[in-house]
C-alpha cells in the first residue's frame, strides 16, 4: 500500500483532532456531556477531602451541633447530588459514544469494500486491515478508549490542579517526590506499551489466520466436508496451534505489565511510609491539627492515585495513538483509484472493446499472464474465450472489468483508455456473472435486485428469475421472492441447489441491465448441455449488447460470433467454431476430446 507522505508524522494531537473533529460533525451533544461530566468528576473528590476536616474542626474547637448539622446536610446532599449526576451522565454519554465508534468503523468497512480489488488478495493489506480492526473493535481500546481516557483526563486534571495546591502547603519537596515516583512508572507503562503495539503484525496475523479457521469450523456450508473427510481434529489443531501462538506473544506483554505493577507496589510502601511517617511528625512536634492530619491524610492516598490515572490515561492514549495511525494509515492509504479528471464514458452503444499489447502479473508474482496480448471485440459481438483451467481466462475479465489495471499496453473503449473513466461509473456499465457464485443471506428478491427493500422493482425481479429459468421453483416455494436464502439469518431460509443458485446469478445480471455482458462459467456446476441451453437462452435475452462467455467447454459456446482458445496466456487460435474446427489445431482437438467424452457419460446414463 502506498502511504500518503504525511502519514508517518501524525502526532496524538493531530489524531485526536482527526477524532474530535469526526465526533463533533456526528454529535456535538456529546460535548455538553462532556463538560459537564468534567466539572462534576474535578468536584467529586474534594467533598470527601474538605468533609472530614471541617467536621473534625469543629468537633476539637467550638463543637456547636447547629453547625455540624450544616456541615454533614450540605456534604451529604452534595455528595449524592454530583454521584448521581457523575453516574447519569456516565451512562448517557457512553451509548452516545459506541454510536460514534459505528460511524468509525463503517468508514473503515466501505474503504474495505471500495479500495482498488488488487489489496483485497494482498496478504499484507488482510493484516493491515485487522490492524486497523484493533482501533475500533471494543469500547476500551482504540478509538473509543481514547475518548474515553480523553474525556477522564480533563475532569482529572483540573481536580489533580487541587491536590497539588493542598500538598505544595504541606511541603514542596513531599510534592516533587510524589510526581517523582508517578513519572517513573508512566515512562515504564508507556514503554511496555510500545513493546505491546510492536507485536501487533504477529497477532494481527495470528488473528487472522484463526478466525479463518474458525469461521470454516461454524460455517455450515464446509459442513459435509468436515464429516466426511474427518476434518474437524485438523482443523481443531490448527486453531489451537494460531491461538497457541497468539497466547505467548500475550504472555510476554503481560509478563511486562507484571513487572511495571510489581515496581509499581514498591514504591506505593516506600512513598506511602515516609509520607505518613513525616506527617505524624508534624502532629506530634509542629502542632498540625486533626483536621488538618485528616485533610492531608486523605489528599496524599489520593494524590498518587489521581496522577497514576492521569499517567496512566496519558500513557493509554499515547499507546492508542500507534493503532489509531494504523487505522488512519489504513483510512487514507492511496490505492490510485482516484482519478482527479474523469472522462465521461462515450454513450454510444453497443461498446467495442479492445486489448493493446496488455502485459499483466499477479502483485507479489514474477509470473506473467500476458506478455502482449492484443484482441478488438466488435460492438455488439459475442466472443467465447476458451481453454483449459490456467489459460488466463479469469484474469481477462478481471482486467477488463478493471478489478485489476494492466502493467503494460491499454484496454479501449469505443477507442478510449478506460484507466481515463472514472472506476465506479465504469463498473456500472457491466452485468458479470463470476465464477464463484455469491448468495447472500438475504431474500430472493434482494438477491436478484442487490438494493434495499423498498427500492425493488418486484415486477422485474419476477421477469429476471423467469427468464434465467428459475421462476418455478421460486415460485412454488410459500414466501415467492422473499423467501430467504440461506439459513443463516433465517430458519425458514431456503438451500438452493447449486444449478439454482447460478439461475439466481444469472437473474441478477439481467436485473443490473449492464451495457456489457461477462459470463464466467457460471453454469460449472451444469452438466454440458444444460449449460449449453442456459448461455444461448441468455444470448437472446440480452439483445445487442456486447457479450463475453469464458468457458472450458468448448460445446456451450460455439454460438458465439467469434471465439479465442487460449493456452498459456496467449491467443492460441482465433475464429469462429467452424472456422476452428477446420484448423484441426488445438481447439479441435479438446472439442473432439470433449465430445466424446459427453458422448460415453450421456450412453453410460442411458445405459
């Protein structure tokens, strides 16, 4: 991934005006809370400071009882009004801020769905992606626990001003030699942090190697599979092996956190000795007062632990700040997608399209799949690409759909560079049809139209899964095209077939009315001649439109108008079927071996 040149030198406060400034165009309620909850929170600990002490003064001085009534009625109600409010505000600013955490993390889903295809078979971007997970997966962590933190820290720093107003009277050395031992500890914590964070590759990676394992072990559709081949203590082991792994990276982190609270502990006795050693000393030799004992008493316990929370905040939000670059990092890396000056896509239909001595590769490959290919398609044509699996007939769809971009050479369109175009309007010209058939768990209807419920057109989902051949067995189930697909979100959900589910792709494609038409063996899981019948009923519903069938079966596409058999990357032989069959060349040899290997399985079924 390409990083932009200011990424690198993102400091916390630029991060946290990245935050502040997403949170307030989202919610700039969520601020009042703030401020308030931060008066309230500075307010709170000072009541259980100042209540004993003047209480105590006035139970060793003038011991008058109207004035002890005052002072415990007004502490009282004091005290329960700002817990309460402190707890209201707690509570109703946190649904408030996992809202905003959402809004984070579906920026991050649709750069996941939008950045360029090629980094979604990246190795390295898969984990760069659970990097920028780990900033935005819990309530504690990340995005929403330096909101957190930095909501705290405020309301904790101006009550931490008043600790150090009252210790600095009692001696300023006492003061320097508390923050002297809180320091030590922040630079220890902060340390292990970024120890923590370094280790985020291996974990990120970890992460995703077990959760891939995981998910097959829960998803019923590996379910046969892991019965019959008895794959359930292979795929246990392997699970255990990643989380294994993952368990000693931990381990050595909070190994790390042992030690810091250990120290951390020690100097709590030590500093907490001679604190206390040296106000009884001023108690008994200085004449310091009960109530003033009982104030600095109570403030020194707090004093440490007030800066240990604000260290510790501190340190947290320094440590986030290193996910939250990830995250941002992942936010804004430079795919190349954009292009600042789109060129409009020419109206004119049907399209011509055209390969110019391509050259392509796999990224993180030194294998090329063209060297210099070049082939027109005519506007309106119907070519059939052709050939054994490896052939590069995948790849060429993928590159002229522009899920990938060439190395080398340019793809035209009615004579213009699509790289010119911009992606998404580009995209929206194509009704492909993948080898890998895609249902989701949602109804038929949404299967077919893939828009949101209320925006369907029920008639024309009606006309696509009747003309894909579909529409009787949707037909006769109880709900029609609302019938879920699919149990996994609903336990009336319907299993197609794999033949149906491939007439439900089919449907999809004819509901997206694209201007160019990609079937890539879609129907593998058809037997010869009904694939053969489902590619020419589907050639004449798709009226002029320029068309492209990829196939291994050379019988399902000898309609085409013309047909390119490729081998190793290359345009081996180039025709129509007749025209190549009169070759007698390669395409006329797998034809014949074809046939009559249909010819013997058609008898043996006869048979």
């Amino acid at each position: 991934m390409k990083k932009n040149k200011d990424q690198e030198n993102r400091s916390v406060m630029t991060n946290i005006k990245f935050l502040v400034a997403n949170a307030w165009k989202w919610d700039k309620g969520l601020f009042g809370y703030f401020g308030f909850y931060t008066i309230l929170t500075a307010m709170l600990p000072f009541i259980g400071i100042f209540a004993p002490k003047f209480l105590i003064d006035e139970l060793t001085g003038a011991k008058r009882t109207d004035i002890l009534m005052m002072i415990i009625v007004i502490f009282f109600v004091l005290s329960v009004t700002v817990n309460y409010l402190v707890a209201y505000l707690g509570g109703a600013y946190y649904p408030k801020m996992i809202k905003i955490r959402f809004k984070f993390i579906t920026m991050m889903q649709k750069k996941s769905m939008t950045m360029d295809f090629k980094y979604t078979e990246d190795p390295k971007t898969l984990n760069d992606i659970e990097n920028a997970w780990s900033a935005a997966e819990n309530n504690d962590n990340g995005i929403e626990g330096v909101f957190h933190r930095l909501f705290a820290l405020f309301g904790s720093t101006i009550a931490f001003m008043g600790y150090i107003a009252i210790v600095s009277t009692l001696n300023p050395f006492i003061l320097l030699y508390l923050l002297a031992n809180v320091l030590v500890i922040y630079f220890l914590t902060l340390k292990v942090k970024r120890y923590e964070h370094s280790r985020k590759d291996d974990i990120s990676e970890l992460n995703r190697k077990s959760g891939y394992v995981y998910n097959i072990m829960h998803d019923f559709s590996y379910g046969k599979d892991i019965r019959i081949y008895g794959l359930e203590n292979w795929f246990s082991k392997k699970f255990k092996n990643f989380r294994g792994e993952k368990v000693k990276i931990n381990e050595k982190i909070k190994y790390k956190y042992f030690v810091v609270s250990a120290l951390d502990v020690m100097l709590l006795l030590f500093r907490e000795g001679i604190i206390y050693a040296y106000l009884i000393y001023r108690v008994i030799y200085k004449g310091m007062g009960i109530g003033d004992f009982s104030m600095y008493f109570v403030t020194i316990g707090g004093f440490a632990t007030w800066m240990q929370n604000i260290m510790t905040d501190i340190a947290h939000i320094r440590a986030q700040n290193l996910y939250i670059n990830d995250y941002r990092d992942f936010l804004e890396f430079d795919d190349g997608i954009l292009n600042p000056n789109p060129e409009p896509i020419p109206d004119k239909t049907p399209y011509e399209i055209e390969f110019k001595n391509v050259a392509f590769k796999y990224p993180n490959s030194e294998k090329y799949i063209y060297k210099n290919l070049s082939l027109k398609i005519k506007a309106g044509e119907r070519l059939a690409i052709v050939g054994i699996n490896g052939a590069g007939k995948t790849t060429f769809v993928k590159l002229i759909t522009r899920l990938y971009e060439p190395l080398e050479g340019k793809i035209l369109l009615n004579g213009v560079n699509i790289a010119r175009f911009d992606k998404d309007e580009y995209y929206k010209k194509f009704s492909v049809v993948f080898q890998e058939i895609k249902m989701l768990a949602f109804s038929v209807a949404e299967n077919v139209a893939l828009v949101s419920e209320g925006n369907i057109d029920r008639e024309k989902v009606n006309k696509c899964i009747d003309k894909a051949g579909v529409a009787s067995k949707i037909n006769s189930l109880e709900r029609g095209i609302d019938t879920s697909v699919l149990k996994i979100l609903d336990e009336k959900g319907v299993e197609f077939s794999g033949g149906e589910n491939q007439k439900l792709a089919l449907a999809r494609a004819l509901y997206k009315e694209g201007d160019i038409i990609v079937l890539d063996e879609p129907t593998a899981a058809l037997d010869p001649i009904a694939e053969y019948n489902i590619y020419r009923g589907f050639d004449e519903m798709i009226g002029n439109k320029t068309a492209i069938y990829i196939s291994h079966r050379l019988s399902s596409t000898r309609f085409c108008d013309v047909i390119a058999f490729f081998e190793d990357g290359e345009i081996k032989e180039y025709g129509t079927h007749d025209e190549l069959l009169s070759k007698d060349g390669r395409y006329a040899e797998m034809f014949n071996i074809q046939a009559h290997y249909y010819k013997e399985k058609t008898l043996e079924e006869v048979i």
